[in-house]
C-alpha cells in the first residue's frame, strides 16, 4: 500500500480480535513510529511452537521510515517481540524506568542489549519523530510505570491508552493523570485507541490496595508453607506478598527464572522492599521449618513447564507441596488457559494442598477497566473518531456500544482485523486497504520457518503416531532384495501388534513387485503409491491414519 506524504495512517499489526502480541503503527508521510511489539503463548493446537510475536513485513519494507518504537508498559504481550524487531530492524525505543528495566533483560538473554539505543521517558516527556511528536500521561495497571501515549499530527491527535484502569488508591502511589486526560480532550483528539479487555464487565475494577488484606489474612490462616503464584511482572503484587510474609515472620524464595528476573530488576529501581536477608535460596528453604517460608513462583496460568506446574506434578527439582501447605494462584486464567489452570488445581488437591484460585478467593484483581472506566475515559478524551483496540471482537464489540454510548457517531467506529488500516486524507477518516499482517512463530532458533505444512505433520503425528518402511532394491535389476521392515512410532504397540506389521510388509512387498512388473521405477511415483495403498490398508485395519513414510535404499 502507498501512502502520500500529507495522509496519516493507523494501522494494528496484533493486539486486536486477539489477547496478545499488541503492536500498533501510526505513519504520518514518510515517519513512521510503532507502539508496542508483543508476544504470545501459543495454544495447544501449535504444537511444539515456543512464542507467536507479529509479522512485520510493513515495517521491513518501510525501514528508512520507521523512526522508533515506544512502549506503554513493561508486559509481556507488549514487550515479548521487540527482541525479534531488533534483530532485523535497529530502532531505537522509548520506555519508562521499569518498562527499560524489563526489556533489557530480554535483550541481554539476546545478545543485543549493547548495540541498541533506549530512552528513558516519563509523563513529562516530549519525542519528536519528524511529523509526529509524542507527549504521555500515567495510567494505572498491574505493573508499575505506565504510559498512555498523545500523538500530535498535522493531522490531528491520536491517543493511545495503553492498558488502563483508574485505581483511585494505588498500592504505588501512582496516580492516573485524570486532569491532563481532560486537558487533553479539551484540546480535541481525533482519534482515540483505547484496550477493551474488560469491556464486557459492568462498574469498575477494584482496586489492587483491597488484596494486600486478604492476601495477610490468608497467609495467618496458613499452618505450614505458603505458595503464591501470580505473574512476575505484577510488581504490585509481588510486594504485598513481601509484606504479608512480614507481617507472618516468614522468609521468601522465589520459583521460576521470570520471578527471579523481574524481582531482581524491581528491587535494584526501587519498585519493590524487601528486607534484608528475607529472600533465601529454595534449597534452603526447603530445610527450614514450614510454617517459616513463603514462596513466590511463576506458573498461574498453567503453563506447562513453568514452576507451579513443576510443583503440581512433584517434578520438581528442589520443592515439593506436602499435604496441609496453602497454594494461592493469585492471577484469573487468561481465555484459552482454563484447562491447564483446572488441571494444576486438581493436582495440588491430589498432593492433600489448600489451594485458593478463581475470582471469588478475593486474590486477584483486574489490571484492565471495566465498562465504567472505558466511558470515563471516553468521555475524558472526547475523541471524534474512536477505534477499540486489545481485546477479542465480543470485547471490541462490546466497547463500541460503550463508546456510541457516550456520544462517538456510530459511524465514526471502526473495529478491525489486524492489518486493517485506517487513513485520514483531506479530513476524510475510513478503512482504507489492508497491509501485511499476521502472526511469526517461533521454535527454538527458528523464527517464522515453521508454516502450516509442519505444523499440520506434527498434528498428524501427534494423533496417530508413524510408520516408516524400509525397502531395500537391487541397483541393477530393480527388484527386492529382502523383505520390507517397518517402524513405528506412536502407532501401535509393536509386541502386541506383530500380526498387522507383517501384514504391512507383505503389502508393501506386493505393490513393490507389482511396479517392478510394470516397470515403473521412479522413486517418488514408488512411495506416494505405498503411501496411498499402505493408508487405506491401516485405515480399514485399524481406523487410524499415521502418517506413512517410505524409505528406498539401492544396493
């Protein structure tokens, strides 16, 4: 798609009909500035897949014009790519303190945190980027340190949220910038991109400062160990988990190479207290007495090789739960992660635990606002033309009913797919054209090789296994030497199945002896016919379809 110089362009590279991987352009000209660059964990249907981070095939073919990348927070969904970003585009980034602290690990892990520029930002702060300059305001959310973003364009201003909700009483102290919201509605904002995770739930968003006393509460309830698993990013959280073990007199450990990664990097910024000498290695941990010890781990969302799991299934290396020990999950299972999460808690009452979960233990608060605080700040900015970002479409749904709600013309809401771009031109705003979008996976060192092809094998293998047969042919006269041999993986159990495998080679023997007749002796036309033949044999055997590979051999 080719923009001219005088129009502006908005664009959503992830982050809508989706929770995760958030990453949004905005192109005035020839500047181009992206906000966010985040991850995802994929689901069970990718298979073997590590992280799913945005496609970025705009930005590649526009490079000379991308000038920088801000970020709204320290999350993962909105900092999880920019590794991958950096690695094949040098921006430059924008934070604030926490945000950088964060990102650095990731680029540290990466081997590219020397060579890339950061600039650290607050609500005071000012970027220009050519024709479009940057000004921020604070929001409140899970995690210390975050921005909403103004956009001032020849154009107009865009506003960008971020994730928000308005926490009147914040555990931090940091307070939303409610009265430059209002400034700078009053100002007049074109167009307004606001998250819409909580769109579906009516009122507001307790506020975080109501689980420090439950979570003290609970924890002088506790006989023995206390476990609390929640995301290491919610700093929050982190220290009312410190200050109930305080309160308790008990020593902390943490569990999980992200808890360890982000208290570390709080504690050194100032964004979390522990006294000194409070933390304690696991392993001594696990030798003190009981009722002694707390300890903060990753894993709330169920995730398989994170550490409560580990804990759940007794796999741990260094910790076990013993009956009688309270496990809070202080976190709601994002969308797509229930089972996991019902799996650990059903594990952890196995183990004879207390387990405290679920939005009724009074454990875990939204960082997002809900209906009431999406109009509040919808009526704070008053923006003429309003696009509901973050969010799946019952949520982007959902929000513009808010929005039209509280005065935004219907037809001045635009819901989009990721790629969809939304163009001012000559003080016209409309869904104009689409740009390259979609999803990278990542597996292991590999970053966007695996497609569709591999993974609709590996589901095939995953269902009902492989059968491989080997097929030994004279070089010269093109016939069998010896009698086929087949291996199987996944498929049968091979000692009670000795009967079908040998019928399997004689099939295989006969359509070889067949072709050799007929003098075909191609060998791709040779192994698609056994693939083809050797299929509807197992299917009509056994009702299953392995995936079936033929190997020649000439000798």
């Amino acid at each position: 798609m080719v923009l001219s110089r005088e129009r502006l362009l908005i664009a959503a590279l992830g982050g809508v009909n989706e929770i995760g991987k958030n990453m949004y352009i905005l192109q005035y000209g020839d500047d181009i500035v992206v906000i966010d660059c985040g991850s995802k964990f994929p689901d069970e249907n990718l298979l073997g897949i590590d992280l799913i981070i945005p496609d970025i095939s705009y930005l590649l073919n526009n490079k000379e014009k991308v000038k920088g990348i801000v970020v709204t927070h320290g999350h993962e969904d909105h900092i999880g790519g920019i590794p991958y970003l950096l690695k094949q585009l040098q921006l430059p980034i924008f934070a604030s303190r926490l945000t950088i602290g964060l990102i650095e690990i990731k680029l540290r892990e990466h081997g590219i945190l020397r060579e890339t520029t950061i600039q650290c930002i607050d609500s005071n702060s000012e970027v220009d980027f050519g024709s479009i300059r940057c000004s921020f305001f604070n929001t409140n959310h899970s995690i210390p340190d975050c921005l909403g973003i103004v956009f001032d364009t020849p154009a107009g201003s865009i506003v960008h949220t971020g994730d928000f909700k308005f926490d009147m009483t914040p555990v931090n102290r940091q307070y939303p910038d409610i009265h430059k919201m209002a400034d700078i509605g009053k100002r007049g904002v074109l167009i307004l991109l606001s998250e819409s995770t909580n769109a579906e739930r009516p009122g507001f968003t307790p506020s975080e400062r109501l689980i420090g006393t439950h979570l003290e509460e609970a924890f002088g309830k506790a006989n023995r160990r206390v476990f609390v698993s929640t995301f290491a990013s919610n700093v929050h959280r982190l220290q009312q988990v410190v200050d109930a073990a305080v309160q308790t007199n008990r020593a902390l450990t943490l569990l999980g190479r992200s808890m360890v990664n982000v208290v570390a990097v709080a504690q050194e910024l100032g964004y979390l207290q522990i006294p000194e000498g409070m933390l304690v290695d696991p392993e001594e941990a696990a030798h003190r007495p009981p009722e002694k010890i707390a300890v903060l781990c990753t894993g709330s969302q169920g995730e398989p090789m994170a550490a409560l799991s580990r804990l759940a299934s007794s796999n741990h290396r260094v910790m076990e739960i013993q009956a009688g020990d309270m496990v809070i999950i202080a976190a709601n299972p994002i969308p797509g992660n229930e089972r996991n999460v019902s799996r650990i808690v059903d594990n952890l009452y196995t183990l004879g635990a207390h387990v405290i979960y679920g939005s009724k233990s009074e454990l875990h608060v939204s960082g997002h606002g809900s209906q009431e605080e999406l109009k509040l700040m919808l009526t704070l900015m008053k923006p003429e033309y309003f696009i509901p970002i973050h969010g799946e479409y019952r949520m982007l749904h959902q929000h513009r009913l808010l929005a039209e709600a509280v005065g935004v013309q219907s037809n001045h809401i635009f819901i989009l797919n990721n790629g969809d771009v939304v163009e001012s031109s000559e003080g016209m705003i409309r869904k104009s054209g689409r740009i390259p979008a979609g999803q990278i996976l990542v597996d292991g060192l590999g970053i966007g090789d695996i497609g569709n092809i591999v993974l609709r094998d590996r589901r095939q293998l995953s269902a009902d296994g492989i059968l491989i047969t080997v097929i030994t042919l004279s070089k010269t006269e093109g016939n069998l030497i010896s009698e086929p041999e087949t291996i199987t993986r996944g498929f049968v159990y091979v000692r009670d199945s000795e009967s079908l495998l040998k019928d399997v080679n004689q099939q295989v023997a006969l359509i070889v002896s067949k072709m050799h007749e007929e003098k075909i002796n191609q060998w791709n036309v040779i192994k698609q016919t056994i693939k083809e033949s050797l299929g509807k044999f197992l299917y009509v055997r056994t009702k299953r379809r392995p995936m079936i590979l033929p190997i020649i051999i000439e000798i």
